[in-house]
C-alpha cells in the first residue's frame, strides 16, 4: 500500500512537471537525447520486464488543429508553440481544401516561419472521385505526408492507385458509434487489410472508446496498419460519453502510451481537444502537460 502511494506521488509530480513545461513551451523529459536527430531532444525510453530491455519512443506529439476551430491561423500557430508542440494537421478551417496553389504556399511559409511542420491534413471527407483527387493535390501542394480522412469504401481502390501514385499516406478515421461507415479502427481495418500499407488507420481513441472498445487493444491488434493516432479523453465508454482533459476521463492513458512505445508506433500522436472550443489553452496544455509528464515517469 505505501509503495503504490509512493509511485502514485511520483506519477503526480512527474504529470506536474509536463503541465507547467507545455505551458513555458518546453519539454518534460527524464534524459537528454544527443543523437543526430537533434540535440536537447526529450529522450523516453520503456523497459520490458521480462527481459530488461530498454525500448525508445519513436512516435512525436501534434496537434490536429480541429482542437483549435474557432482560432484564426496565425492565433493557431501560437497556441500550437505556447504548449509546446511542434507537429500540426490541418483541419480545412486553417487551409480550405479549394485553396489555390499560390494560397497554400504562402500558408506552408507562415508555418515553417513559426518552426512547426505541417505533417498533414484532415479530417477530409472524400465523398465522390472529384473528392479523392482534391485531397491528394491539395496535400501534395501543401508537402503533407499522411491525409486522415474519410474515403467512401467505393473509393478505396482510387484512393489505393493515388497513394501509389503519390507516395502519399491515408489515414482512415473512425468517429465512434454514430458512425455508420468507420465506426472503429477495426471496420476500416477489414476494408483496407488487403490494399497498398500505406493505407492504414487514424485511430481516434476518444470515439474507439465511446464504442467500447479499449484503444490499447485496438492499436496493438492493428499495429501494422497505424499510421495516426488522436489522443483525447471521453467521459465514459459509450455514445454518451463526450471530451475532456486528457486524465480527467475513462481511458487509461498510461497504458495507452505503453502499448506505442510496445508497438514501435512512430507516426504523430495528435492531441484533438474539442472541448472549450472558444477558450482551449487551459485544456488543452493540461492535457499536453499530463501526456507529458506520463511519458516521463515510464520513462
């Protein structure tokens, strides 16, 4: 009992130290990576207890820039540096989909000027053909890696021939039991298992645990097919169950970010908060401070 309460303690100060760091803008880490990746870089490691092994993280944080809807790009891209985040994806809100090639480059520049990297875009709805080749020439223009969307299964063998085209990946997003196409990692699973692995999964853990499924389980059965990950929290497992602060909800984050670093998942994990659209900061640097500071007591 009192050794549970002494890590339970150091759990806490650890989540403190990884709030008040995403706040300054900086990282909580346990030790210092000097690789050439980059100096001064949070290093977190796991150990398998079976074997003594130490296991590197692999996977960075971002911020999917729904969380930020009602926030103009430039207020966008300060908040994304204020807590401490590097990586970003575009919701249409803060790069249209019918923008013209000249208007997303001079956005790329405001983002690239503010030291982020617009690793991709979405969520996008690809509805009709005319929808598929939008998105893959509006992410090529914009230098994005991965599209998280929504391609009608009927697409799926045009979306396969443009990923090949385009080395460009697609993230199939699910939305939880209101969603009729994609309502977990796994349904999208079954339609792409066979199609070119570059086309995978954006498991949204918030709505795969609104439909009772544990996110852990779900990131490991499909490993080889994550290529995005939104973190969040839900107030309970079921349809009812609506956003919060990271650690405030029903998911267990830390097994959550166990099971990553498990699986070698090294893709962006984006933090989507959709509560407090008019005023996020607070809720939004809690939860990158508590994912943080989660990472640096199982480091």
């Amino acid at each position: 009992m009192i050794k549970s309460e002494q890590t339970r303690r150091r759990f806490l100060r650890a989540a403190g130290t990884g709030m008040a760091a995403s706040l300054m803008g900086v990282s909580a880490s346990c030790g210092q990576d000097q690789t050439s990746a980059g100096k001064n870089q949070p290093r977190f490691e796991i150990r398998n207890q079976r074997f003594g092994i130490r296991r590197k993280r692999q996977f960075e944080l971002g911020l999917a820039s729904y969380t930020l809807r009602k926030l103009k790009l430039d207020e966008t891209l300060a908040m994304t540096k204020r807590v401490g985040l590097k990586y970003i994806a575009f919701k249409s809100f803060h790069l249209a989909l019918d923008s013209t090639p000249a208007q997303i480059s001079k956005v790329v520049a405001k983002v690239k000027k503010a030291g982020l990297i617009l690793y991709g875009g979405g969520v996008i709805y690809m509805k009709n053909e005319a929808e598929v080749h939008r998105a893959f020439d509006y992410a090529k223009a914009a230098g994005m890696k991965v599209i998280i969307g929504v391609p009608r299964p009927e697409l799926l063998k045009l979306v396969d021939k443009k990923v090949r085209q385009y080395d460009i990946k697609v993230a199939i997003h699910n939305h939880g039991p209101g969603d009729k196409t994609y309502p977990t990692p796994a349904s999208a699973y079954e339609k792409i298992k066979n199609l070119d692995k570059r086309i995978g999964l954006c498991n949204d853990i918030g709505h795969t645990q609104r439909a009772g499924v544990d996110p852990s389980v779900s990131v490991e059965k499909h490993a080889d097919r994550l290529l995005d990950v939104h973190i969040k929290d839900v107030s309970e497992a079921t349809a009812k169950g609506h956003g919060v602060e990271v650690g405030r909800g029903v998911i267990d984050i830390p097994r959550f970010l166990r099971t990553l670093i498990k699986i070698n998942y090294a893709g962006i994990v984006s933090f989507e908060y959709e509560k407090d659209a008019d005023d996020p900061l607070a809720g939004l640097a809690e939860s990158v401070g508590y994912v943080k500071g989660v990472l640096a007591a199982i480091s």
